[in-house]
C-alpha cells in the first residue's frame, strides 16, 4: 500500500509538470487569457528550460558555493538561535521576577516582523553571510525560547520532587532535570526551528548579498530570467525537504525515549 | 528505643487560592515512628495525609509544630529519607538503570561501580534485563519496581511511601507489596506507608494510625497489628486475626470515611 502510494505521488508530479508543460508552451494549446502565445511563458516559465537550467546548475557545478552558503548561514543561524532561545528560556523559566519583569519587552520582540531588521543587520554586519545568519537567529531565537519556557514550567513537579529526595542539589536539577526537559522541548520545534533558519538565509540573500540560492533568485528577477528564478525556487524546495528528512533522522535518534503512539508496553 | 521520625504538634495551613481565607490540611498532629516500625496511616481521601509525608521529607514546612529525625530537628530536606510516589516520578529521557542510579550520580558516585549497584538492584526487583528500557516501555508495575530500586540503593533508613501501588491492578499489587515486605525484613527501615486501602495497610504493617477527615485532619485512634512475621499479604487477609483488626479499625473509620465523602461531593455540588 505504502508503496503504491509512492507511484502515485510521483504521478501526480509528472501530472502537475505536464500540464505546466502544456499550458506555457506557445502553440500547443490556443490562447486563451493571454492574446500573445508567449506571454504564458514569460510569466510562469517553462518546466522544460527550467530543469535545463537546473541540470545546467548542477552538472556545471555553478550551484554548489551558493548552497554551500545557504546551507552555512542556516545552520548557523539554528544553532545560535537554538543555543540562546535555550540558555535564555531556562534562565527566564526559573527566574519569576525577571520573567515578570522582561514580560512585555518580549512580547514586543516576537510580535515585530523581524525581517525589517534586516537593512540593520546589512548595516551592522556587511554584505557577507552573518547579516543572513543574524536574521535567522532572531527567527529562530523566539521559537526556541517560548518553547523552553513553557518546557520549564511545565516540568513535572513529582519528577522534581523525587530528584530532590535522591539528593539532587539546586544545580543538579538543573542539570540532571531541567535541561533535558527544556531540550526535548526543543527538538519538538526542531522542524519549525529549521525552517526558519533556511526563511531567515534566503530573504536575507535576496535582500542583499553576493553569494547563496537567494542571491541567484534575485539576480535572476533584475533580468526578468523567470525561468532561473523557478529553476532557484525548485532547488530551494528540494533542499528545504532534504534538511526537513535530515531533521526527522535526527529527532529520530534523539528521541528514542519519547513514547510513540501504538507501541506495546512490555508485560513482566 | 529512640524515634527515628517523630512529628511533634504539626499543623499545616495554606493559603487558599483566592487570596482570602485559609485552608488547615492537618492541625496538632503527634505522630512517631520507632527505629525499624512499619507504620501505615489510612485515612478518607483528601485528608492530608500526603501532605504529613512532605513535611516528614523536609518537602514542606509545618506552619508550626516540630519535626525530629532521630532527636535533631529537620532542617530542609531530609537526607536520611526515601520517598516514594503515588504519582510516576521517574525521569522519562533516562533509562531504567540510568534512573535507577540517578541518586548516586547526585552524589558523585558515577561510572562503572554506579552501574554494577545499579544493575544489581534491577535484578533484586526483578528487572534485570530491562536497564535499557525507558519508563514509557515498561509496564506500570515496572516502573514502581524501578521507583522502588531507585529509592532503596540510596538505602535510606526512612522510607516514606505514599499510596505507592494504588495505580496497579489488584495482582500485580499483591507481588509488589510482598516484595516490599521481603525486601524491608532484610534489614528492618522505618517505614511511613500511606495507603486508603485498609486491608493493605493491616496486612503490610507493625502499627496502623487511622487520621479523620479533612480539613484540620489529626489521628483519632492507633492500632498495633500483631500479625505474625513474615506474612504473605494475600494469604493474611484470611486469618481471622486479621478479620477481627480489620472490623475493629473499620468501625473506627467508618464515621470518618462517610464525612469525607460528604465533604467531596459538597465540593464538587455546584
């Protein structure tokens, strides 16, 4: 079943490229909203040149740096973000007065289109990649850091309780049970963290840069090359599923002792 | 023979939520345990006995009344006390032999000694095995019997147990309870075992003490269970010794449990 699931899913792609396919090749169908055959194509590209300027991409090696960049900035930007959304909603989770006091600048923050801050983090951090990796950072950052909170209150006081009857100091309930509990609260954003970081990458490439996948879609758009612009939406799609499969192996790994639904207890 | 717990006048109030008024969960409760007594206290539910055991584990403080372990006065936790949940207490991100020597890891006896207790303790509750399970893969009797490992290779000399077995099923209760008796006979702990369950605290323990209704709960009667040692607790229920304890204390309790039972349904009427 799961696998002919597979065969229609991948049917229903071809479906989808042919009638692109057909529908923006002049002369294959009578216009019908456009009086110019051509225009079709000049708006929504050809599936046939854009694979060609893929495959082009790919086989001539052109595309490899600006993934490469892409992939730098993402992953940067994930693991600042993570690290301080973690450190931060740990220290604020165990803080009241802080929290209480820090309430409204936070609320403030996250409720900010961040990307605003992006022609400030041009400014402040030049054209190169750690504007982008900024960007992402305060995307994810807010992610992470409503999740650990939340994680932190929502520890389980008998758990806690019982770690202090076995004679855990205040730093080792910190170690030993606060921290684990906030972490698993992170990896359950993990796909939302992730993706963030890669929006964070690219809008920060297309709004300035000299490098990565977004530069290439912008460049591409100034010459109104529409075909290249897809081919760049296309390879970020497939890149945004391949980091979404490396996620998924990773959580996999990382939470084995998470229960799963439909699996059985173990009888004595 | 000195008390190794001794709860002198406690009374516990606590400010209810609304901000106004107060709640009294327990008032003036004398209580004492002997070096090596087990003790069950029974009582209707919702009558604070919980709330007795925290402040016999230095988890909260009396808003007045003493507390002596061994003849000192408790400050802060009690370090020579094992507490057991009703509640599952175990930590879910660690296996079960990594829960079970998380006391020793917080007392910085870590690696492959910390390991070997730990696995020895697995085997002597049964589990060896089962180490590398999480608590989620292991049945619930399971995960008490890590609870009870992860307690008992601290060996405190108190242990203090709160309804620890009323989520398992009638059979798997039985095993646990005469395991707990095996394992307590080796070398005699104090015991302060919370139970609503009158049959079950008869058949575990030297002493029971019956606590009346909520709110402001205090003892209202002590009985010694002088039921021959060792015991099976399935076969003890029929003794008629047993039989005679149990409509004594039964009598006793009656009043109180049908007072606690008014008072939750008062509660929860609209």
């Amino acid at each position: 079943m799961r696998r002919k699931l597979w065969v229609w899913q991948v049917l229903l792609l071809v479906a989808l490229f042919a009638v692109w396919h057909v529908a923006t090749h002049p002369e294959l169908i009578p216009p019908v909203v456009w009086d110019n055959p051509s225009r079709a194509a000049f708006f929504f590209g050809e599936p046939l040149k854009i694979l060609k300027v893929m495959g082009d991409w790919f086989t001539g090696g052109e595309i490899y740096p600006h993934l490469w960049v892409t992939l730098q900035e993402t992953a940067l930007a994930f693991v600042i973000g993570s690290v301080l959304g973690l450190a931060i909603g740990l220290w604020l989770g165990l803080a009241p007065f802080a929290s209480a006091l820090l309430d409204p600048y936070i609320k403030a923050a996250n409720a900010m289109p961040r990307v605003v801050l992006a022609p400030i983090f041009m400014v402040w951090f030049g054209l190169g990649i750690w504007s982008k990796v900024a960007l992402g950072v305060t995307l994810v950052f807010f992610i992470v850091f409503f999740n650990v909170y939340q994680g932190v209150k929502e520890v389980s006081p008998v758990v806690l309780n019982n770690a202090t009857m076995l004679g855990a100091t205040r730093r080792q309930l910190l170690r030993y049970v606060y921290l684990p509990s906030a972490t698993s609260w992170v990896f359950s954003s993990l796909h939302t963290s992730v993706g963030m970081a890669f929006v964070g990458a690219v809008v920060g490439e297309y709004l300035g840069s000299a490098k990565g996948v977004g530069y290439l879609i912008h460049m591409a758009e100034g010459s109104f090359d529409i075909n290249t612009v897809f081919a760049g939406i296309l390879v970020l799609t497939i890149f945004a599923l391949v980091l979404d499969f490396a996620v998924s192996a990773a959580e996999k790994r990382l939470l084995v002792w998470r229960p799963t639904q439909g699996e059985t207890e173990q009888q004595l | 023979m000195t008390a190794s717990v001794c709860l002198e006048k406690v009374t516990c109030t606590f400010a209810s939520r609304s901000g106004e008024g107060s709640y009294t969960a327990v008032r003036d409760v004398d209580l004492a345990i002997e070096d090596g007594e087990f003790v069950s206290v029974v009582g209707p539910t919702g009558c604070g006995k919980s709330t007795l055991l925290n402040v016999a584990a230095g988890l909260l403080r009396p808003s007045s009344g003493h507390v002596k372990i061994h003849d000192e006065p408790l400050v802060g936790i009690n370090r020579r006390a094992g507490y057991m949940f009703q509640a599952e207490a175990l930590m879910p991100w660690r296996s079960a032999l990594q829960n079970v020597i998380a006391g020793l890891e917080f007392r910085g006896e870590d690696g492959e000694n910390a390991r070997h207790r730990g696995a020895e303790w697995l085997e002597r509750v049964g589990l060896s095995g089962f180490g590398d399970r999480y608590p989620h893969q292991l049945s619930g009797g399971m995960r008490k019997r890590v609870s009870l490992a992860q307690m008992l290779i601290l060996d405190p000399q108190i242990l203090l147990m709160d309804e620890p077995f009323s989520a398992l099923d009638v059979q798997t209760r039985q095993l646990m309870e005469n395991e707990l008796l095996e394992l307590w006979s080796a070398d005699r702990k104090s015991v302060i075992f919370i139970t609503h369950d009158l049959e079950e605290a008869i058949s575990l323990s030297d002493r029971v003490v019956v606590l009346s209704a909520g709110p402001a709960t205090r003892p209202i009667g002590e009985y010694v269970i002088d039921l021959p040692r060792p015991r099976d607790v399935s076969e003890i229920r029929l003794a008629p010794r047993f039989i005679e304890l149990h409509d004594r204390i039964w009598h006793a309790m009656k009043d109180e449990v049908l007072k606690g039972y008014q008072q939750t349904r008062n509660r929860t009427a609209p």
